[in-house]
C-alpha cells in the first residue's frame, strides 16, 4: 500500500521536545515548518492556542475562521491544514498518545474533555477575555518548565496540561459527571473504537452490535440518543471520512481508494461518495485541492 497523506510525528519537529512532549510558540514553529500549511496527519494530540492573526484553518475538511485567542483541540490521525493571511502568533503543544500512560490511573481520562472526541465541532474553542491571561499564563509556564531539567520537571508539564484542559472544559456546557461514567457511555465509546478498527471490514450495525453484546435495536437508540443519529450513519461517516483524506494524497487513484476501503468496486464507491457527499470523488479531489 502506498504512503497516505504525510503523517508527522513529535520528533520530526523543532520546539523545546522531550520524548513524547513538544512545546513551542506558535510563530517560530510556523515558519520553521512550512510543510506543515498542506494537509497532513499527525501521530499525537495537537494543541494551538492563536493570540494574533488571521486566516484559515482546516480540520478534516471543516474550516474555521482563525482569529485571536481561539484554540483549537486535534486528536491523532486528523488530518488538517492552515491558511493564514499575515502573520500569526500564539502556542503549539504536542504530545503522545501515551503521554499520560504513566501518570494517569485511568487511561482514557483524556475522552472526558468533549474537545478530545474527535468531533470536529467541539474541538475549537474560543477563550473569554476574562480568562485570556490565565490561559496564557499555562502556556509560558509550559514554556519555561520545559527548558528545566529538575527532578519532577516532566510531571509538572503534565499537571500544567491538565490544569489546562480542566480550566478550559469549565468553559463549556459540559455533560454531567453521571453520564461520562455511565455504562451507555462505555458502550458508546467501545462502539466508535470497534468502529475505528473495522470499518473497512465491518459495515453493518448488527455485526458491530453482536461484538458488543447488544441488540441492534438497543445500538441504534444508543447512538440516536447521545450523538443524535443512527448507528448506521456513525459507521457511515467514518468511511466518508477517510475517503476524504485518502483522496488529497495525489498519489492515490480513485481506484485504489476503493480496494482500500473495501469497495467491491471504482462505480458503487463513485456511487456511494456521491449520495452522500454530494459530489464525485474526483470532483471533491478537485475542489479541496484548489
């Protein structure tokens, strides 16, 4: 199978970096990574807090208007890319997916902050004045301790992160403490991660509901309830979205992103992006390229 879209990991960027973790301010990093304004991956969690400029940023085919003191949240595999008009500033945080392995007892503690869902639209926030000198205080802070080698240096990185995403979460209407540790929860998660390894192989709801020990009927009112659509659809719309990001990389015919996402063949993809896409993979090529 040929490379996809690039796919950066934290090592192959400048900015003070340990070995899972990277911090840097936002305009040097932007500069020193000019291959970054393309579409691309990362293979970590990926933080950007703008305090100027102005301009476009890309976040699996959604755009959002840059504009200062907004921040925005991307989880790994996303693929995004920037546009900016002048000069822009601000920080960038990058860290692994095991990052908190070691310090967290619970290892999707992360999932509880709705802007690490992966849902595009609860991953851009907007910081209130009254909280814009906190915020980038964390952020200096980050700076600094980075640049330390003391004892617990790398620890504290990892409180500063959290003090982070738990000032930042206050600022949202966030679901209740009961429903995040509730067992529909846990189904609902085990559900998109069943999804997130077998989508090209599984898709119809009632295979994913036999795996999880459920009916069909209980999956659908699951997913109908807490994401406001049927469970077809979720399965559906991870699909659609990989085949967005495997149709920038140029090097990938239509062809052979359908034998990769498991189409019987070139016309029933063409067919199923179309309906519900509303566009031909070649002209969705075409018109995200431009």
């Amino acid at each position: 199978m040929r490379n996809e879209i690039p796919i950066y990991d934290i090592s192959s960027l400048a900015g003070f970096r340990k070995e899972d973790i990277m911090v840097s301010k936002f305009g040097p990093y932007s500069k020193t990574h000019q291959h970054l304004h393309y579409p691309h991956r990362h293979s970590f969690y990926h933080v950007v807090l703008f305090t100027e400029g102005a301009g476009a940023h890309s976040i699996d085919f959604e755009s959002f208007e840059v504009r200062p003191w907004q921040i925005y949240f991307m989880i790994p595999g996303q693929v995004h890319s920037w546009s900016f008009a002048g000069p822009v500033d601000g920080y960038v945080v990058n860290f692994s997916s095991t990052y908190f392995q070691s310090f967290l007892l619970l290892t999707e503690y992360l999932q509880r902050f709705s802007f690490f869902n992966g849902v595009v639209k609860d991953s851009v926030l907007q910081v209130p004045e009254d909280c814009q000198s906190a915020i980038k205080g964390i952020f200096e802070e980050l700076l600094i301790t980075g640049t330390q080698n003391k004892r617990f240096s790398d620890d504290y990185i990892k409180v500063l992160l959290l003090k982070l995403f738990i000032m930042l979460s206050d600022l949202l209407v966030e679901k209740s403490e009961e429903y995040v540790s509730s067992y529909n929860y846990t189904l609902l998660r085990n559900f998109q991660q069943l999804i997130e390894r077998n989508y090209t192989l599984i898709r119809l709801p009632k295979e994913y509901a036999e795996l999880l020990y459920i009916t069909p009927n209980h999956l659908n009112a699951l997913c109908n309830d807490l994401l406001g659509m049927a469970a077809g659809e979720v399965i559906r719309n991870r699909v659609i979205l990989e085949a967005k990001r495997l149709l920038v990389n140029l090097e990938l015919s239509i062809t052979e992103i359908s034998t990769q996402l498991n189409f019987n063949d070139n016309s029933y993809f063409t067919k199923f992006f179309k309906k519900y896409v509303g566009v031909t993979p070649e002209e969705f090529r075409k018109k995200t390229l431009k």
